[in-house]
C-alpha cells in the first residue's frame, strides 16, 4: 500500500481508543522463532477496549444475590486472583455458572473495576491443541488489531499473558473449561489480570484460586426463575415442581418455557402445571436427586420430552436436526435456514418462527435476532445427540453440507469449499467437522491434503486452525503434512499480496518428500501470479533428518532430554525456564518455576518421575513431575552449578559447580555423600558410571579426573583439551568414556587405564556436549559451530552432521530406544532428529550459517555467473558461484562482519566488521588490504564506488569515511549524524554518496567537496538503509517503523510512502534495469515493488530476520540472494505471461 507523501491524518483528539503496540520481544513456535517487533512509534492497531460480553438469550436471568455478592466481592479485591466457578456435582451442566458469569459481567461497576476491558472466551469439551490455540489467536486480535498465529496453546498463552501483563487491569472469562490443560495457558502472565473461570470439573483449577460453587438454586431463587412471567401457579403446584427438577437451573428454565408456551396458545395455567407434574412425576423421579447421574439424564429426557410435546412434529423434527452443529458456536439463521430448507421444506418465515418458539420454550442456551442466530445448551446437543443416533447424524451432516454448495457459486466434484465466500465464516470454520460427521472419509482426506484449502484457511484464520483441521483424520499422508505444516508454521503465516502466499508454502514444503504428490497437485492447480519468487537453492535451515523443533520464549537452551520413553521432551535454559513437552505433537505441556537464574543442565530418574535441574543461581531442585511441584532444594555448592548427572539406577546424583568442586547425593534421602573438591577450577561437566562405583568430572583447566563415589578420592587424571575440557560421558557398559573441549577434538579414553585411544575431528569449534547411546554404537557431539555430529563407535568415524541451529549448540540426548536424537542451543530452539539412519544433506555447510550481509556484481569473468559476496556473524567472508550452490572462503575478520560490497566486475571487494576494520579484498587471489586497522570505531555498513575508486564506510560514531582506492588514502571523513550512521550507497555516476543514520535523517553529500548537499527529513525513527536507482534520480530508504521511502535526488521531495514490513526495513537494493525494489525486514519477508505505482508485487518469507538482500541475476534469470539468521536463501523471480488469473476453479 502506498500511503500519501504528506502522512497520515493526525488523530483526532477526542479519539480515546486504545492503540495496541507490539514489542520487541521474541515468542516460540513449532518449527523456530516468532519475532514480534518494535515497529516504531507510533505504529500500531487502534482497537476499542473489548467488552465481550456474550448474549443468552432475551430474559433477563434471576439474580442470585448470595452468589452475585460474594462474586463481586472476589472481582473488586484487586488481587488479580483466580476466581473458580464450579459445581459439587463432578460433569454436571445446566446450574447457571455461565448465566451467572454473565450477569455480573454486565453489571456497570465492572467497566469501573477492569477498565483494560473484558474478554471472554468460551471453551467446551472438545476443544484442545491448534483449535484451541486458534481461539485464543482471536483473543488477542481484541486486544492488538492484529491476529497471531501460534498453533500451540501454551505458545499463544505466553503472547497473551504478555500482552495482559502491559494493559491495565483487564477481566479474563473462561467459560467451560474441562481439563487443566485447556486452562494452563489462559493463566499464564497477566498480573493484573483477574481470571474468572466457570467449570464442571473444579479439580482443573489449582487450590490457590477462591471457589464460588453454583449448584442447586436456593428456594427462593428457583421459585422466581419458575414463575418468571407466569400467574396462577398455586404454591402448592410450585412446591411439587421444584422438587421434580430438583431446583436445577437447566430444568426449571425448560418447565417455565413449557408453561408459558401453553398459557400463550390459550391454556389454564393451572392444568398445564399439573400436566408438567404429572409428566415428570410418571416418567422421572419422585423427587429429583441432582447427584444422581442416572437420575439427571431421566429428568433431562422427560423435561425436554414435556418441551418438545409443545411443538408440531414438523418442528420437534428440526429441533432435534440442530444435533449436528458443532460444540458451543454460534449457528447463524443461514445454516439453520440452509438446513431445514432441504429436510422439511421450510421457508425463512418458517425458521424465524420455529427459532422464536425454541427461545420461548428455553430449548436454546443463547438467541439473538440481530443477526439471528443460536447456541444450543451443551447438555441439550447431547441429548438431541443421543436421541438422532449414529446414522442419522451421518445423513443428516451430508445433507447439510448438499444444501451449503450453493454457496460455492459452481457445481464441483468433489465441491472446492477452498472457494467459499469471506462471509461464510461457520463454513470456513466447520466444514472439515460436517464432513468427518457425514462418515466421508475420502472426501475429508482430499479437502485436508489440498493445498488450496490449507492456504486459504491459514490465510483467512492461522495454521493453528488447519492443523486442527488435519486432527479429523489419521492417513499417513496428513499426518505427514500435518508434521511438515507444525515445523513450518513459523514461516506459513499470512504475507501481502495474497497471491504471494502459495510460494511461501511451496517454497517451505516442496523438499518434504512424504508429501510431494501434495505439492506437486497444488502447483498444477494454481495460475501463477505476474510475479512470483521461487526458489533456487535448496532453503539453509532446513534439514531431512530434522523431525521438529520447539522453540523457547526468548532464552537460550542449555540443557535437554527424553523421557524414558521418549514420549516427553524436557528442555532447561536462561530465565530459569524448565518445560516439558509432546514429542509426538511439539505442544508445550507445563512449565516448572523456581529457578531463578540459567538453568544449567537436568537428569531424570529411570521412572520418568523425578526431575533433577541445576542452576546459576546456586542451587539443585528436584521435582515430582506427577504433581508438577518441587520436591525438595539442594544447597552446599558456593556459586553457579553447571550440570547434574544420575545413575542408571537412580541411587545417586552427581551435581558440579564454578566453585571447584564435585558432589554427589543419596536420592533417598537427598543427603549429601561426598565432595569433590581438588579441582582448583571450575568444573564444567560430568558423569557417573552405569553401577555409579565411579565419576568423572572436566573441567576449565582442561584435564579430566576420575573419582571414587564411595570415599571421594581421586582415582587418576588426564591433560584431556588444550584449553577447557567441557563434555564428558561414560559408554553403557563403562569400558571407555568420550570427552570434548575448545580444541574441537572429541576424544575417547580407556576407563580401566585413563589412557587415549581416539580422536574425532570435524567441529569447527568447541564441542560443548559429548553423549554415548544406549547401545554404545553411537556417539553424538555438539558444538559452537552449530552443528550436531554423529558417529559410529565401531570405526570411529562421523555417520551424520545435522545443521539446522543457528547458534551454539549446548546439549545432546539419545532416546532410550537409540531412534531419536535431541539437541539444544543459544538459538532457543530444541531440534528432534532421526539418530538411526544415515541423511544426505545437500545445503552447502556455509549457506547455514548466521549470515549478516551480501553483495554480487554486475558480472565477472563469466557474465553468466556472477559473483556473490557474503559475511556472517563468525566472521568469514565467502565467495559464491551461483550456479552450482558452492564457495571459497576469502577471508576472516577478527569480528562479526557488518556490511560487504562487491564490485560491478567482481574483482575487488570490500567489508567491514566489529573489530573496526575495513578490508578490501582482491576476489580472486584473497590478498587483504587494510584501510581502517582494527581497534577504532566499529563499522556498520561499507560500499565501493562504480569506478571502483572509493570506499565509503558508515561508522557508529556518526561519521563517514571515505578512501580513494587504490591510494587507501583517507579522503573525507564526512561530517556526523547525531547518532550512529547505518548505511551509506554511491551514485551510479560516482558524484553523490547518500548516508542514512539513527537521528532519523537521510544526507547526500558532494564527494568532490566533501560537503552536504541535500538533508531529507521525513523518517520518525532511525534510518537503516538506502540505495539508488539505477539512474540515480531517486533513492530508497527503509526505517525502524517498517516504511520505506522514495525521495527525489534533484528535488530532495518525497516521492512516496510505502507501508513494507511488519518491523524494520535492515536493507533495500534497485534491479538493474530500474524497475523492481527489493526491500527485506525484521519481519522475515523480503518484497518486491514495481516501480510503476510502487505495487508491492510479489513477496517471500524466511525463518529469520532479514540481515541484508541484494539482487544476483544468473544466465538471464532475475535472482535475489537474501541472508539472516536462518543462512543464505538465493530466490528467483519468475515472471508469468498474461493477466493474473488466480486460483483455478475445478
């Protein structure tokens, strides 16, 4: 979108709206990182504050003044506390709890008491997994303008607490809730924010909340419920009532309907009462035990019966049809209307008046009749459930879904509900529901492994909501594609323009082989848009042993394991954070708090049961994992405790420490036994062995000791690494032991002897974690240089490397079963890998790593092959030859490099990084030349002139130096922005260099004089970028507020606004032959505009923030390189003949 040159319109004063802001904070999600960022001030989503009251129906309840009070008493406190309403009666319904939470929700001093707003969100018994995690996407959509889309609950739950933990005191409903983990994530964070849950299970609600039980209403309050808008009920008729429904709300409400419908056609009152007692007295119990489950369904069949007996057989009929919607939704006047068109001929007068009928006779738990629509009562859908059967229910879901292709516009075979209009949101939510109902397997199966509806309803809600889609059905081809959406959902998330869209999901999923036929279907069933990116490279961070990913909000991982069964994922790291999670579905399970530093490393007993972690904070907690609650504190060590280890049998617990000493524990008792205590160093990592008779322990002096466990004397010792030793393990059958150290060498060692007997090689730095599986076949390694090695025991020799972390690896873990391999890292992630087969991986090594900045030339010596620069975050500077996907290392920095700049022939380029150098490099002899020695001010970004006879650096002090190449003589340093300077970028012609810097500012300056030329103001916060267009007539400059802007560089006017990213714009570059820009963000989407109207025409994503792009046509074809975090990405844009069409329609 291109907004106005002049800006927007400034805010109306009397605009008391809240605007909703997104922070600079990081969120997990299956597959990798959710980043969420700062977009600059000022930028956000304008939402009302929400008061989402749900309406039930149009009388207004009885209050029950007892239990009002106490509940307003509970809401006013402040506490922020959890309030339970519950019943006694374990599973049972219809008591009010929902009624009453509304009715106090609505009373006027609540507005005073929250004024964060309201939020409700009702939950219902099926509800769990993506489905829920959708719901509570549209939880937040209230609160921010814009929908998330996590498809873990406990993911989305911490991007909620968060967002409640900056607003004011807000009240957050839960309705229906039935098991803990349905409300585990709706508590997380939120301090002010008062949670009222209602639920017939109160054992989900932890014993900290207050309770408020709703049972049986007090008599008095049945009696007013009973005779609301009756006369002439005698007492003693009332009496005999309320002891047939057992003052059960749910009842009641039906007899009242039931009598006030007779009284309406013309009967007495009386003799309709005494014809409801006679009913119930004939075919309920004498007097209802609300206790009593059997009792209860007998009261509920022969009250809604006495109901039903009201309405013609026609009516009672599509009554009982209403059984097939789905749980707790809203089912708007057009299904019903849809519905009962095709099974008893009824015309829309006809549903207006049997739905009015319902809402008199209390058959319907919420109406409302502007836009008419209704909710069924849970405890009634069951009944009416029951009272269909199987079969039924199965025709009559065909039928409804026969009467909804109207509303696809065309006849299909099988229907292309992908096509369904925006407006019919129950459809798009539920259709995969009818169908599974309808017992159409196969259809069911076609809908879910289109990738047209997969695109369309993540587009439309989230991945979140497919996924709960692809949970109807079990095939192995979805759950194939259900395992590759959960890995990729990080990246499927909406993108503009829409036509964009199916390239991001070809380009994440094309590699997955289980699902080829898949995508291959749905790239034959789509029209190309004008402009589309595809790849050419096989994407970097992706591997084919990887199996899933889980994601940490925002901490380093240090530690991880499984669960003896590998059925659960344990993962520990910075915050203090514990968490257990699904190794099957990825969902996170619970966290454990206490912790309240780094958690260092954790072991599990051979039952699965007790946890053990270790902390910086100085402390070994121990955790009973059935509860979920500490067990018991571990104190002794005198500063941080680096790791803990267990015996196989679970006997004994080792703990080590930065206080030079080892421990170990009776986990009887938790006493402690002995200490090792000679080290004179930090110990870093230890083992025990299989019959816990000895441990050894590495540590920061490079040596490993082998220590007795029952007297604590040293047995023997070796020089193991050239600096610390880090990683040690014991082989199953305690024959041999492998260690690893900063030298990268793991080693292998004679336990008997303490002697050498191995070495491994192939990590390019530390090795941070050694582990042996339970076979004793292989071994796992782990490094700095974020990969994961595995090996073959019997040859010594690497079987597999597995790329895919982005920074440091810290642990590594076998399944007991040897079939898995776990791996943790700085990069927050945990990565689940196949340990038992061997993979070939064809992404060069190089393209994996953090990538910061790129640059390729115009040609080389090979016109068709030009040359790609690149620099990352170790330092290395790599040449590329497109084509062929391989490289030759220039050369190192002694830092992170910052920017790189290739000439337009491909001879000379150009870097500067965190050590204060900028190198210029011949490119095809490596030869380095120096022209800032490091030390000084640090660089942020650099470029070569066309003529190749300047270099201009942009530098954190504000200034910009520029040298004359050859000479390397320092020809200006031109004067300062106030603040770092981010970017700079030559002229075609060579005579203006433009600088960008964090005072909001963009300068052109003569580089004959050295001087100012024009001053562009019109950014509101820090300026990252810039580039010319290839005539040098216009400049581009992207911002922290995810705007890039178009100036003139005659006129010094702005040309024009372009709303880009959702988060800052890191770098921008101009196609060659003028007319495409090419911008790239924080967002992970890097996107193309024509020129011609700055159309954003095409757009692609990665799994990272965008570090830099640049454009690297190869043979004719137009090819972009974009590189960040996730490593090297080469796209290329393909251009279709004609006029986009779009999706084709079958």
């Amino acid at each position: 979108m291109v907004t106005d040159p002049a800006g927007a319109a400034p805010r109306d004063s009397a605009d008391t709206s809240f605007v909703a802001q997104t922070r600079g904070h990081q969120y997990n999600a299956p597959g990798g990182s959710v980043v969420v960022n700062n977009y600059g001030a000022g930028r956000g989503a304008r939402v009302a504050v929400p008061w989402m009251l749900p309406e039930l129906g149009g009388r207004r309840p009885i209050d029950r003044p007892d239990l009002t009070r106490r509940m307003l008493d509970f809401l006013s406190d402040g506490s922020g506390a959890t309030i339970g309403v519950t019943t006694a009666l374990h599973g049972a319904g219809g008591f009010g709890k929902t009624t009453l939470a509304s009715y106090v929700c609505s009373r006027p001093e609540l507005r005073r008491l929250f004024p964060g707003g309201l939020l409700w969100l009702t939950v219902g018994q099926e509800k769990s997994g993506p489905e829920l995690a959708s719901m509570i996407n549209d939880l937040c959509v209230h609160l921010t303008g814009e929908r998330p889309s996590f498809t873990d609950p406990m993911q989305v739950g911490y991007y909620l607490g968060s967002l409640l933990d900056e607003r004011e005191p807000t009240l957050l409903v839960v309705d229906d809730v039935w098991t803990e983990d349905q409300l585990r994530p709706l508590l997380i964070g939120g301090e002010r924010c008062t949670r009222l849950v209602t639920t017939r299970v109160p054992a989900v609600i932890g014993d900290d909340a207050r309770f408020i039980r709703v049972d049986q209403m007090e008599q008095q309050e049945s009696a007013a419920l009973l005779d609301a808008g009756l006369h002439g009920v005698s007492h003693g008729q009332r009496r005999r009532l309320l002891e047939l429904t057992g003052r059960w709300p749910l009842l009641l409400a039906l007899v009242n309907g039931a009598l006030r419908r007779t009284v309406r056609d013309g009967g007495d009152m009386r003799d309709a009462a005494q014809d409801m007692i006679d009913r119930l007295s004939q075919y309920g119990p004498a007097s209802l035990d609300v206790r009593v489950v059997d009792r209860r369904d007998r009261a509920v069949d022969t009250t809604v019966q006495a109901s039903m007996a009201l309405l013609g057989d026609r009516d009672r009929e599509r009554y009982q049809e209403l059984a097939i919607f789905a749980e707790d939704v809203d089912i708007p006047f057009e299904m019903v209307a849809r519905l009962w068109r095709a099974t008893g001929g009824y015309a829309d007068g006809d549903v207006i008046r049997v739905m009015d009928d319902l809402a008199d006779l209390s058959l319907l738990a919420a109406y409302r009749r502007n836009p008419r629509s209704l909710r069924l009562h849970d405890v009634l859908r069951q009944y009416l459930r029951h009272l269909c059967g199987a079969d039924l229910l199965a025709r009559l879901n065909d039928t409804f879904l026969a009467a909804n292709l109207s509303a696809l516009g065309a006849a299909a075979d099988p229907p292309s509900w992908w096509a369904l209009p925006a407006d019919q949101d129950y459809l798009w939510r539920n259709v995969p529901y009818h169908i599974a109902e309808s017992g159409r397997t196969g259809q069911l199966e076609n809908l879910l492994t289109d990738l047209r509806w997969v695109a369309e309803k993540s587009w439309r809600y989230d991945m979140a909501a497919v996924e709960a889609d692809l949970s109807r059905a079990d095939s192995p081809t979805i759950v194939n594609l259900k395992a590759a959406l959960a890995r990729e959902s990080h990246v499927l998330r909406r993108i503009t323009p829409k036509d964009s869209y199916p390239g991001v999901i070809m380009s994440r999923l094309e590699k997955t082989a289980a699902i080829s036929a898949v995508v291959d279907r749905y790239r034959r069933n789509l029209d190309p848009p004008a402009e589309r990116i595809e790849n050419f490279w096989p994407l970097p961070d992706q591997s084919a042993a990887l199996v899933r990913v889980f994601t940490e909000n925002a901490n380093p991982m240090h530690g991880c394991l499984f669960s003896p069964d590998a059925a659960q994922v344990i993962t520990v790291g910075g915050g203090g954070s514990v968490t257990v999670w699904s190794r099957e579905t990825g969902q996170r399970l619970f966290d454990l708090a206490g912790h309240t530093d780094t958690v260092t490393g954790c072991a599990l007993s051979p039952d699965g049961l007790t946890l053990v972690t270790s902390s910086a904070d100085g402390t070994v907690r121990v955790w009973d994992l059935l509860s979920r609650k500490p067990r018991t504190l571990l104190t002794g060590h005198d500063g941080a405790v680096n790791g803990c280890a267990l015996t196989a049998d679970g006997s004994t617990l080792l703990t080590f420490g930065d206080d030079g000493s080892a421990r170990t524990w009776d986990t009887t008792t938790w006493e402690q036994r002995v200490v090792f205590g000679r080290h004179g160093c930090r110990v870093l990592a230890g083992a025990l062995s299989p019959d816990g008779s000895w441990a050894l322990t590495a540590s920061s002096d490079g040596r490993v000791r082998k220590w007795c466990t029952g007297t604590g004397e040293q047995h023997d010792a070796v020089s193991a690494h050239i600096g610390r030793a880090t990683a040690c393990d014991i082989a199953p059958d305690g024959t041999w032991f492998a260690t690893g150290g900063d030298d990268t060498v793991i080693r292998i060692w004679d336990a008997a002897t303490m002697r050498y007997r191995h070495d491994l090689t192939g990590h390019r730095a530390r090795v941070g974690a050694v582990a042996i599986c339970g076979t004793g076949k292989l071994l796992a390694s782990a490094g700095d240089d974020q990969t994961v090695r595995v090996h073959e025991t019997s040859y010594w020799s690497t079987r597999t490397i597995l790329r895919g972390h982005s920074w440091y690896v810290t642990a590594c873990r076998f399944s007991a079963d040897g079939q898995w391999l776990l791996s943790s890292g700085w990069d927050r992630s945990a990565r689940l890998w196949r340990a038992d087969q061997t993979v070939e991986d064809v992404v060069e090594p190089a393209a994996r790593r953090r990538t910061t900045a790129c640059a390729a030339s115009a040609r080389s010596g090979d016109p068709a092959t030009p040359r790609l620069v690149t620099g990352g975050r170790d330092g290395e500077i790599n040449v590329w030859q497109l084509s062929e996907n391989t490289h030759a290392v220039l050369g190192r920095c002694g830092g992170t490099v910052r920017g790189v700049d290739v000439a337009a022939d491909g001879t000379l380029a150009v870097s500067c990084s965190t050590d204060g150098a900028v190198r210029v490099w011949d490119v095809a002899t490596g030869a380095e030349h120096l022209l800032e020695d490091p030390g000084g001010t640090q660089f942020e970004r650099c470029r070569i002139s066309p003529d190749k006879r300047l270099v201009a650096a942009a530098s954190q002090d504000g200034t910009i130096s520029v040298w004359s190449w050859p000479a390397r003589r320092l020809e200006h340093i031109l004067a300062r922005h106030d603040g770092w300077a981010a970017d700079c970028s030559f002229s075609p012609d060579g005579r203006l260099l433009a600088s960008t810097g964090w005072d909001r500012t963009v300068r052109l300056w003569n580089l004959a004089s050295g001087r100012q030329e024009v001053l562009l103001n019109g950014h509101d916060c820090a300026v990252y970028c810039c580039a010319f267009s290839a005539g040098g007539t216009e400049l581009i400059t992207g911002g922290d507020d995810g705007k890039v802007r178009v100036w003139s560089t005659t006129s010094g006017t702005r040309l024009a606004v372009l709303e880009a990213h959702e988060g800052a714009v890191r770098a921008c570059a101009v196609s060659r032959d003028r007319n495409l820009i090419l911008t790239g963000g924080d967002d992970g989407s890097v996107r193309l505009w024509h020129k011609q109207g700055y159309r954003n025409v095409a757009s692609m994503r990665i799994s990272s923030p965008v570090s830099d792009v640049c454009w690297a046509d190869i043979a004719g074809e137009r090819c972009l390189s974009v590189v960040g975090d996730a490593g090297v990405h080469l796209f290329r844009v393909r251009e279709a003949p004609g006029p986009r069409v779009g999706v084709r329609r079958p």
